[in-house]
C-alpha cells in the first residue's frame, strides 16, 4: 500500500468513526423525543400517536442508518470478500424490513385517523426511497450474490449499484429531513424545547449522511 492509500484509509477510517457517532446520536435523540415528548412507540396501540412514532423511528433506523452502516461495512472494512459481501446484504435486507414496518406504520395511522395517503413531498420523497431500494436490493442479489452474474456482468453493474446506493442515501436523508420538518409543522411546535430536538436530531442525521458518503468515497481510493 503505497502513502496516498495509507493516506486514505486513514481519513476514510476517521470519518467512519464520526458516522458512527452522529448515526447513534440521531437515533439516541429520536428515542428521547418519540418517548419523553410524543407518548411511546407501539405499533399494535390503540392510540394513533404511538402507532406513527413507529413511522420515524423504523424508518430512520433502516433506511438510514442500517443503510449507511451496510455501505461503511462493505468499503471501510478490511475483511474477505464474501464476508463483505454477506454482511452489506444481510444489514439491507434488514433495513428493508424496517422500512415495510415503518411505511405500515404510517398507514395504519392515517387509516386510523382518517387522514389522505401519499398527499406531501415527504410521502413522495420517502415511497419512491423505499421502492427503489427494494429494486436496488433484488438487483444486487441476484447480480453478485445467487446465482451472480457473469463477470462482465458485474463489472458493468458495479458502478450503477454503488452510484445507485449513493442516491438512495440521500434520498432517504432528505426524507427523513422533510418528515421532521413536516411532523414539527403539523404540531406547531415553533420554539419550543421540542422543537428544538426536532432540529438537533435532524443535523445529526444530515451530518450522518455526509459523513457515510465522504467515508464510502475516499475509501474507494484505497
């Protein structure tokens, strides 16, 4: 490994660790505020409010953050090839199970309260998110995994699938960002503590984002 790598896998490691600290941050701080300020998580409650903070929190958790993990996993890890390989399908096939949960959530609660589906930005930002992730996933298992292409095959698909990755992160940013935006628009919270917490885990899952991007970047120099 010449000094440019070394270089390299240095800053990648660093930044890994910095993605780390800000995805478990985001998700500490969503804990607090879905359980001290919003009542609880309880997907089977008869109350509507508890039945949505599954919403946030699954999707967050898989789509975000087990996603983000699955891309460090399989570009900042020294390890063999199909131990990568496993561990960056196993953490999405994972997170898309959060997610089915997660969008069920949402659903049940506007059946609940009577409320129109699909209606926001942030509905269309987040469906589309997760419909392509489902494909990205299918592809890529059948692509590299069972029963896996041809070499050649993979070799053209790799880089759509990692540029594919790449913007499903940011998709799934930007609609974990306008849910929160939308969910402390809807309660008018304006400046209150709460709201205040709104903002501080949405940073967190920005910074989160950021920092698993530039990680999975430099780490490809290596």
């Amino acid at each position: 490994m010449d000094a440019g790598s070394t270089i390299y896998k240095q800053s990648a490691s660093r930044l890994t660790v910095i993605a780390h600290l800000c995805g478990i941050l985001a998700i500490i701080l969503m804990l607090v505020w879905l359980l001290h300020y919003r009542g609880g998580i309880e997907y089977h409650s008869d109350n509507p409010d508890r039945v949505f903070n599954a919403h946030p929190f699954f999707m967050f958790c898989g789509l975000v953050f087990l996603v983000g993990e699955a891309m460090m996993t399989y570009k900042t890890i020294s390890s063999a090839m199909i131990i990568q390989k496993s561990i960056h399908m196993f953490l999405h096939l994972i997170a898309l199970c959060l997610g089915i949960v997660g969008i069920c959530a949402v659903f049940r609660f506007h059946d609940m309260i009577q409320a129109e589906d699909v209606y926001s930005l942030h509905s269309w930002v987040g469906l589309s998110t997760f419909c392509l992730f489902c494909l990205q996933w299918v592809l890529g298992f059948f692509t590299f995994m069972f029963p896996k292409a041809g070499k050649q095959a993979r070799a053209s698909m790799l880089p759509w699938h990692v540029c594919g990755g790449r913007a499903l992160l940011y998709m799934a940013t930007c609609a974990a960002l306008t849910g929160l935006i939308e969910k402390a628009t809807f309660l008018e919270l304006k400046h209150h503590r709460e709201s205040r917490l709104i903002n501080f885990t949405g940073l967190f899952i920005l910074l989160f984002g950021i920092f698993v991007d530039l990680s999975v970047a430099l780490a490809r120099y290596v």
